[in-house]
C-alpha cells in the first residue's frame, strides 16, 4: 500500500511530471562518462591543475545558493563533496535559458542525482570547485532526504540519529551521517588485510553449504526451513566447522572461509541472528601454533586499518601489539571470583552459582554450568586482548584432549574488551572419542539443552578415513569489527541489521 504523501513529496512528483513535459527524462540511461571524483579532485588539483582541465561528475545535489544569473552548489559523490559553480548564460549559451532558470532553480532537488562536465578552478576565498559547462539530471528523487545543519559553533540540528531510523534506512543513513559510510569502509579494509595474511601463507578460500541436513559445528539454536524438492527438513549453518575439516581429511593443509552463519538466539548490543566469522583449520599444528598466528594476524590488521596497534575502544585504549596474555580457564574463574572450580562436579558447580548469583537450570551439565560462571563473573575483566586456555572436556566436544593435564582440552578463546572475540582448538582427530563426545551431547539434548549437539554421522565416516592431527579458530568479524572502528554496538557495523518488522 502506498504511504500518505507528504507535502514536499507531492511537489516533488509534480516536478518530475514538469520535466517529462520539457522532455527531460528523469531516469535516463545509466552510461555516464564520470571521469573524476571529489575526493581526487581535492588532493590533487593544486599539484597538478592542467589534469582537471575536462572533468565529469555525477553525484546528488547536496546544497543550493542561487544568486540570479550564477549559483554555487555542492555535488556528493562516492568519494565525498565538492562545490559547483554554475553560470546561466554558460550552461544555456543560446536564447532558451529554460534549462537553468526552469530546472535548475524549480524542479531540481536537494538529493537528485545529476552530472556535471566543466573545469576545476579556486574561488576567491580559495575553496576548489568545479566550473560547470554542461549539467544533466541523471535521477530524480521522490523523497527529501534529512537536512542535517551545524551552526558555527558546531552546533548540530535536525540530526538523523535515531537508532531505529538509522539501521531500517541505511540507505540515508549513509547518505547523511558521512562517518558511517568510513566505518564500513574500515570493515572491508580489515577483511582484506585478513585473506592477505592467509593467502600470503598459502590458505585455499573455500565456500562451504549454508543448509545443512545436521547443525553441527558449535553449540546453538538453528533456524528450521524445509526442502520442497528433497522433502525433508534444513538448518542454516550454526557453523562451518566440520565442513572444511572434511576437506582438509581431502588433502588440503589449509582451508578458511568468511562463513555467513545463523543462530536462533537472543539479539543485544554484541550478538546478531545472522553474523560473519572467519574459520580456518590447519593441517599439522596445535593450539600454541595457533595462538601465535592469531597474534600476528591481529596485530596486522590493527595496523592496516588504523595504522597503529593501540586503538581506542570506548574509553580505553587496547593494544594488539604481540603477545598477548595467557590465563587458564580455571585460574581467570579463581582470580576473579576466589573459588577454585577445578575439581568440583555438577552439585558444587550449581551451589557457586547460586553463590555468585547466576541463574541455572536442570538442563545444564558441567560444562554449561562452567561457562555460564566464566560469561558472568570473568568475561567482563579481560579488556586487553588475552587467550583463555586449557578448557574442561565437558565444554568442548570438538577439541583434542590436552596433552598432559588430565580432564582438559587444548583450546583457547581470545577475550578483547569483556567479550569473545576468537576461539581455537587443538582439533580432535580421534573418531571413537568423537563418537563418545557427541553421545554426551545427545544425552544434554534430552535433558532439555536446545543448544547441545547433533551427531554427524557423516562427519564421523570422514574421520575414519584418516584425518590428520590439525589446529582451528573461528574469529568473529562482526566483533572485531566493532573493536577496529570503536564501535559499542554489533548493529552499528552491519549494514542491514535484523529487526522487528517495521509498523
């Protein structure tokens, strides 16, 4: 159903039926031949002025000043914003000055989209603009876009700020508020500095299913959907662990993925339904190995995306520079809550939380129980990035028993400002255990734990084919996202963020 016109909204379409009249379409052919950008155009124009002698533009009109037969605006291109100089009797140089006083003082609006061709040159008080012989309209808008002002104090008004507004409409978003279009710039920047750290190592990227028959790979609530031709029951991937270390049991040593995963869960200022995490899983080598890469890759992209290694987050500041601190599971429980764990069973464990005031249930085991002291009564000390290691078997049924301490499991998280940013094995190659780890999780399953894990039955076929000794990680990106352009919230470097449907 169409919305309740505005005012300026019915005067916009009255000028769009304007214009068809003059014979101007409003939505001409897309080939335009945009040869400079505003940005460009600024850095370098007083270096090397005769480059700019023909230039082309196109970008949305951001500004008007008419001032009778000339008029200054500004242009919004994908690189940023630049002044425009427009005189009548140039752009019209006959009889006919319809084009300027008819559509560029009347029908043209700020957020049309239009394409200039001149010459760049410096005003009197010395600001670059572009001096424009030739403008068309290449797409005219139906809608006004916010007018965001700042007064010479720096005064904001009229801001558009509102959560809600700002991740339903990204699209203005983006358009209005120029310091979210660099966050995800940022984003992308760090993504790339990460597949060169692999790839400069000989990492495959790989595309694993998103719909799995078995949910497996991590402990989660899927999403359900149904294959209409197959006739039987799907899940968004939870994970794409056990995928790619199908694929290294196929012969490749080194395999990752940027995974685009789903989990049925809660939504808050750190977790989104659906997310990104990069996976990689490592042919020969172990958690210690891991730790060390994942120190240097961190440190890499801290530095491609800021330039320095210690950026600040919130109030803090956080340094990436290697190594980071190591602590055992049990010691950051014992150093931040004074009870030793270690060698309690599930009645004890259930007492300290009691204790420490965390809500329990019956479907909860040892290893949930554990993690649930560590998320409410640890997590939140650890700021500096810092690796969580030796977890208690019952947590981790994916991961190889430690080599030397008995009841644990070579697997580390990496903490950064109070939240996970990363977690890693040492990665259990041994299928019978396997097996007997998954039977316990379908024993929890039972119990009522709807996020414990299915057995994959076809995950423990390619184990028994031979898969070699091997480490993995899954890095959360959102979350590292977040931290490299210092922002509190996951919806804030996501481009479109689940939310409720819009009333």
């Amino acid at each position: 159903m169409m919305h309740e016109l505005s005012e300026q909204e019915i005067i916009r379409r009255q000028s769009l039926d304007e214009l068809r009249k003059l014979g101007i379409d409003p939505y001409p052919a897309p080939l335009y031949p945009v040869n400079a950008y505003a940005a460009d155009i600024k850095a370098n124009f007083e270096k090397h002025p005769e480059n700019y002698t023909e230039v082309c533009l196109a970008g949305r009109l951001m500004s008007r000043r008419i001032m009778g037969k000339a008029s200054f605006a500004e242009l919004k291109d994908s690189s940023g914003r630049i002044q425009i100089y427009l005189n009548r009797d140039e752009i019209c140089p006959g009889e006919d000055k319809e084009l300027y006083n008819t559509v560029f003082k009347r029908l043209l609006d700020l957020g049309d989209f239009i394409g200039v061709k001149g010459y760049v040159f410096k005003t009197q008080v010395g600001e670059i603009s572009v001096h424009v012989k030739e403008l068309v309209l290449l797409s005219k808008s139906l809608r006004p876009l916010p007018v965001v002002k700042t007064d010479s104090e720096g005064n904001v008004y009229d801001a558009f700020s509102d959560p809600e507004l700002r991740y339903r409409m990204r699209y203005v978003d983006l358009v209005v508020n120029e310091h979210v279009k660099e966050t995800f710039l940022k984003r992308t920047r760090m993504i790339n500095s990460i597949r060169e750290f692999l790839n400069a190592q000989g990492a495959l990227e790989v595309d694993t299913p998103v719909l799995q028959s078995i949910p497996g790979g991590a402990a989660a609530r899927p999403f359900i959907t149904h294959h209409n031709a197959l006739d039987i029951p799907l899940y968004l991937r939870i994970a794409n662990e056990l995928y790619l270390k199908r694929l290294v049991v196929g012969g490749f040593d080194w395999v990752y993925e940027f995974s685009r995963n789903f989990r049925n869960e809660g939504m808050d200022r750190t977790h989104n339904p659906e997310f990104t995490i990069l996976e990689f899983y490592v042919a020969y080598k172990d958690y210690f190995w891991m730790m060390e890469q994942t120190e240097r890759l961190l440190e890499k992209v801290c530095l491609d995306v800021n330039g320095t290694t210690e950026i600040p987050v919130g109030d803090k500041i956080i340094s990436f520079k290697a190594p980071f601190r190591r602590v055992t599971l049990y010691d950051a429980i014992l150093e931040h809550t004074g009870i030793d764990i270690s060698n309690m069973g599930e009645a004890d464990l259930r007492e300290v939380c009691k204790k420490l005031h965390i809500e329990t249930d019956a479907s909860m085991g040892r290893g949930k129980l554990i993690d649930e002291i560590f998320s409410e009564a640890c997590e939140k000390h650890f700021i500096q990035p810092t690796f969580i290691i030796d977890y208690p078997i019952e947590m981790s049924p994916l991961t190889k028993k430690h080599r030397s301490k008995e009841g644990l499991v070579e697997r580390f998280e990496l903490m950064v400002n109070g939240k996970e940013i990363a977690n890693a094995y040492s990665e259990l190659n041994d299928p019978i255990d396997q097996y007997e780890r998954f039977l316990e999780q379908v024993k929890l399953m039972e119990r009522g734990d709807d996020e414990a894990m299915f057995i994959d039955h076809d995950f423990i076929r390619a184990m028994e084919f031979g898969m070699p000794p091997m480490s993995g990680i899954g890095i959360g990106i959102d979350r590292l996202a977040m931290l490299m352009t210092n922002q509190s919230t996951i919806q804030e470097v996501l481009f479109f963020p689940q939310m409720r449907p819009e009333k």
